[in-house]
C-alpha cells in the first residue's frame, strides 16, 4: 500500500485521463472493475491507493498495463503537474496553514489537467526568468499568515506568559541579559561565547550562530546588550517552545524548509513578548497616544525603560489591532546601501488590506518624500561613529497622490550594526480613520509634517517634485500608449 500522497494523487491523474480518453462513465469503470463508484472517485482525487489486485483490473480495464499505471512517468500534458507533484517545493507549501486541503488542489489538478499543467510550466519559467526561489514562496507565505491573524497570535503569547513566571522575569522593566544568558546555561544547556564570530571574518555579518552539537552559541563581539539580549530570548524560543526545525544563523544564510521560516518567526515573536510585556507595553502606548502633542522622546524613553532595541520594540506594536482596534497599519523596514545609495524593503507587513507604501520587483525608485526614506537620507549625512550614534525618531502624515487614504507614518532609522556601510529605518504606518482620530489624540497636532508621496518615481505624476529620482517612465509610457489608442480609433472610424 503506498502511503506517499503524491503517489496517489500521480495514480489518480493517470486512471482519470485513461478513463475520459476511452469514453467511460464511472459506472462503466465500476462494472469492469468490481469496484464502487465512491471507492473510483476516491481513487482518482488522490485520497485512495488501491492494492495489487486491484491495480491490475483497472490496468485491464482501461487497456494499459500495470507498470505503466505506477509508474511515476505521465503524459506530455500532465508532465509538468507531475514535475510539481514530485518537486519538494510542493511538499514544503504550507497548504493546511491556510485551512486548504490538498485533495482540494487536486481536484482543480484533475478537472483540468492541461490546462492547468500548461498554467505551471508558466509559472516555472517566470521564476526561473526572475530568478524566483522556494525561499521567496516560503517568506511570501509567512507575510500571509502574519497578515491573516493581524500578526498576534495568543498561543505564542501565552507561552511567554509561563515562560515569564516560571522564571521570574520582569514585567514593565529591563530584562537583563544576563538572566536570559543563565537560563539558557542552566535550563538548555549552552555555552556563549562572547566574540565567538571574530575569527571569522566571512561571518562577520551575522549576529549570531548556534553550533548544535557542542550547543555553543557564538556572538559577534560588536552587538551591544540590547542585541545581544535579543539573540538569547530568541534562543530560548527555540528551546521554551521545541522548535527543533530552525536555522543555527541570526539571519538565514540558506532556507531549507517552511517549517524552518515559521519556527524562526516564532522564535523571534517569543523574544519580542518576553523583552517588552504586552500588558505594561499596552498601557505604554495608552498613555503614548492620550498625549495632544507628538513628542518622540516618549518613544526613545520606551526603549530605555524596557532596555530594548528600536526594532523589537516597534515589532510589539503588533498589539495595535487587538488592543486599539487599529487593524489598519503596515510595518516597513528599508536598508539604505550606503555606497550605492540604493533603499530596499528588506521587511513589510500589512494588516487588514494592501496599503501604501509596498515593494516592487521593477527595481524603480521608492518614492524620497517617504518619512522612512527621509530618515535614512538625513541619517547618511550625520558624521558620528557608529557605535555612539543614537536612532532618531520622526513622524508625518502621508497623504497617497491620487487617493483618498492619508496614513499616520512614526519612522525610526538606525545604523544597521554590525553590518557596516548600511542604515535601517522601520516605520508603523497607521491609516487615518475615525477609529484612529478617536484613538490618537496627537494627530492633530499642527507640528506634525504633511507631505503627499506616491509609491515610485516612475509611477507619480507629480511635476513638481524636488525630491524625484528619476523621470515617470511609467507614466509617460501609459501616455504614450493612451496616444496610440487614441489614434487607432479615429483611424478605425
């Protein structure tokens, strides 16, 4: 008896095809085979495997034999489905995250092989043109599960609840790392080693790497406590929850797997809610928005009060919608390349629905007047060694040219250290809508920069831009094309 789905499924697609090829009904096939009609829909859907006996009455059935019916081999139409069937990127997609049944999938395959095979080999060669890897479907799909639950999930937040009174953790406070360091010694077993990376000059990119089988966890000498305190809360996410599927980098160096992608976002989620209470981070932010005036020292006097680095503490704004009804938000993180002067979205989240700002694969240039791009862009200008150099804090409304939606952007932009030559800003976009004027009492506030941005250069149409990076390819394209329609109609009257 197989047990492997993709063998089932190759079995079902085969005896489908046979059986339509030669004209017969479900009941012809039930009365040549002496098999049901349920148990032959089952069959061909990929939920059954028949055994030997079996196989070779339906290889008589349909005028074939029985190797040919087993075998892995399919027909020029069906080839490319069988491809995907067999490749590992399809065994590795995270179907049941998203409530989807593979027999589902299936049934689409086999009710309309061809098509769908020639949609595949479609789909390949755009990846293989674009240079599209399983680790780019693996990301794509974590944001979409990030997005579908708002990027909160409860059973994480409960763990680290346990985790913090089991181990007495301090709630509302600096968590010292040198009690997340202990834990991790006397509970899991591991030895830190302080500059474990100087020696390794080709890794001098990483944070941090976990070596299994001597459990040493070696840490770049330059992250300071707040990094490092990170780096062993994550650690203890991957022991505290039994993530054994992980990645033994700070940053992925090679995906291998989507379990690996969700483990360590669970991980990193685990170190975000031990570092920052929800609870006293939720009455933070309470007090935060009941202020008439934006004042980003209250931002930088968070990250001193709970000792945590810029980035975690403006990943625990995920308790926006929850806890403020504000589902409308995206989070952005660019890297601003120093040397080339280029800006990339390394990270974006949007809850709720597809808001402004997003990444795109056209290599066109972010839109400068973008309070994230801004930052970066007064960040490069600051002649200040690295490792004194404080994060800087700043806010704007940004109205979206052509459209309705005016968003709330509070941007901090940092040196990414280690990592020389290279910036990071992260950005909390917050739509402006009535739950939010309710919510924020600082919106209003007459100090707050406004400023209409669009998402490319290429794509905004404003003429006057002081700030534009290049020409609107794209908008001068459209016209011309507009032009030539225009030209063709009269012409065809």
């Amino acid at each position: 008896m197989a047990t492997q789905p993709n063998q089932r499924i190759i079995l079902g697609l085969k005896v489908k095809q046979l059986r339509l090829d030669k004209g017969l009904s479900f009941k012809n096939l039930s009365e040549s085979t002496g098999m049901s009609v349920s148990y032959l829909n089952e069959i061909e859907k990929g939920k059954k495997y028949p055994k030997k006996q079996k196989i070779q009455l339906l290889a008589k059935a349909l005028e074939t034999t029985e190797a040919a019916l087993t075998s892995d081999q399919l027909t020029h139409g069906l080839a490319p489905v069988g491809a995907l069937l067999q490749s590992n990127f399809l065994n590795e997609l995270p179907l049941d995250l998203f409530g989807i049944d593979l027999s589902k999938v299936v049934d689409i395959v086999a009710n309309a092989p061809l098509k769908v095979g020639a949609f595949i080999s479609t789909l390949v060669e755009l990846s293989r043109t674009y240079q599209v890897r399983e680790e780019n479907f693996y990301f794509r799909a974590l944001r979409a599960y990030q997005e579908l639950h708002n990027n909160y999930f409860e059973d994480i937040e409960s763990e680290s609840d346990r985790f913090v009174k089991l181990y007495d953790i301090p709630i509302g406070e600096a968590v010292e790392m040198e009690l997340l360091g202990n834990i991790l010694k006397e509970r899991f077993g591991y030895e830190i080693v302080e500059g474990g990376l100087d020696k390794y000059p080709e890794l001098s990119h990483l944070r941090s790497v976990f070596i299994p089988k001597s459990k040493q966890l070696l840490l770049h000498s330059k992250l300071n406590d707040m990094q490092k305190a990170f780096q062993l809360a994550k650690e203890l996410g991957f022991g505290f929850l039994g993530l054994k599927e992980r990645p033994y980098t700070s940053s992925f160096h090679k995906v291998n797997s989507f379990e690996e992608v969700l483990n360590n976002y669970k991980a990193g989620y685990f170190a975000v809610a031990i570092l920052v209470n929800r609870e006293s981070f939720v009455r933070d932010l309470k007090h935060f928005f009941n202020q008439n005036k934006w004042d980003s020292k209250l931002l930088k006097a968070l990250t001193e009060k709970y000792q945590a680095s810029p980035t975690v503490l403006f990943q625990r704004f995920n308790v926006l919608p929850k806890y403020f009804g504000l589902e409308n938000s995206f989070f952005l993180r660019f890297f601003h390349n120093l040397p080339s002067d280029q800006f990339v979205i390394n990270k974006e989240l949007h809850l709720n629905r597809k808001h402004r700002p997003h990444s795109n694969g056209l290599d066109e240039h972010y839109c400068r007047r973008w309070l994230s791009l801004s930052l970066l862009k007064q960040l490069k200008q600051e002649k200040i060694d690295e490792s004194l150099r404080e994060p800087i804090f700043g806010i704007q409304r940004s109205q979206y040219i052509g459209t309705n939606d005016e968003y709330i952007c509070v941007t901090m932009a940092r040196p990414s250290y280690p990592t020389p030559n290279r910036n990071a800003s992260i950005t909390i976009g917050v739509l402006i809508d009535e739950n939010a004027k309710k919510t924020i009492k600082f919106l209003d506030d007459p100090d707050i920069p406004k400023m209409q941005v669009n998402v490319t250069c290429e794509r905004c149409a404003l003429s006057d831009c002081v700030d534009r990076a290049v020409e609107p390819t794209a908008i001068q394209r459209r016209e011309r094309q507009l032009l030539i329609e225009n030209r063709l109609k009269k012409l065809f009257k």
